[in-house]
C-alpha cells in the first residue's frame, strides 16, 4: 500500500506526441522518453528503476491492471486506457499499448507507447471504472 496525494485537475495530453517506456519484466521502469519525463513530473533519474506502477492512479481499479499483466506475461500485446498520477498529484489519461520485448523466444521486458484518447473515450473509461472500483 501507498500513500498517493492527488488533485482533481487533469493535464492536457500533448497534441502530435507519444509517450515511451520501457520496463524489466517485473515493471521497474529502465527507459523514459522525454515526454514521458514531462507528463509524469518526476526527473528522469526519480523515474529509473522504479515500478511503472509509480503513476498510478487511485481511481484505476485493480482489474484493469491484472488484464495487462494477464495478457504481456503470455507474450500478446494489449491495449488499454488508463488514467496516470503526475508527481504534482494531477493526472493525465492515455490510450496505451503495451508489447513484450521478446529476444530467442524469452521475454526480457516490455514497452509502452501511448498517445492521446479521445474525449468521448476518457468519459466512457472514467464511468466505467467507477463501476469496477
């Protein structure tokens, strides 16, 4: 458990830019583009070799994450939305995708690429996963 400090003030995704990572296979976080850097608000270095999970959101329900994990663990790729948690304590939502990165067959780790969702997307998403917390 953890204690998350959050505002209710969301931060614009940024038009004509994704967002990158990468992880280990247990999700410490080993690589970070520069908009990743700048919508999560931590520095680059505060940002290596900690869970992914740092960015979440405490309105994401559990559920949404076991499906990833579920789905990446077996080498598939998946697609969801999800509501992150800045530094600051505001949040930013994403379309993401996540794929294993596999070399000779063995998953090493995985990355994220995740871009702008629709509005329509993020109001359906946030009532969804209101039903689901």
């Amino acid at each position: 458990s953890r204690r998350v400090y959050t505002l209710d003030e969301e931060v614009p995704f940024p038009e004509g830019h994704l967002i990158v990572s990468r992880t280990d296979t247990q999700g410490l976080i080993t690589n970070a583009n520069r908009i990743f850097v700048e919508m999560s608000g931590y520095s680059l270095d505060e940002l290596i070799g900690q869970p992914h999970a740092i960015l979440r959101h405490p309105d994401m329900p559990a559920a949404a994450f076991k499906d990833l994990w579920d789905t990446v663990e077996q080498g598939k790729k998946w697609h969801g939305y999800v509501k992150n948690l800045r530094k600051d304590g505001r949040y930013y939502w994403v379309f993401a995708s996540v794929v294993p990165n596999v070399r000779e067959g063995r998953i090493l780790g995985y990355t994220s690429v995740r871009r702008k969702p629709s509005r329509r997307k993020i109001e359906e998403m946030t009532a969804l996963y209101k039903t689901m917390r």
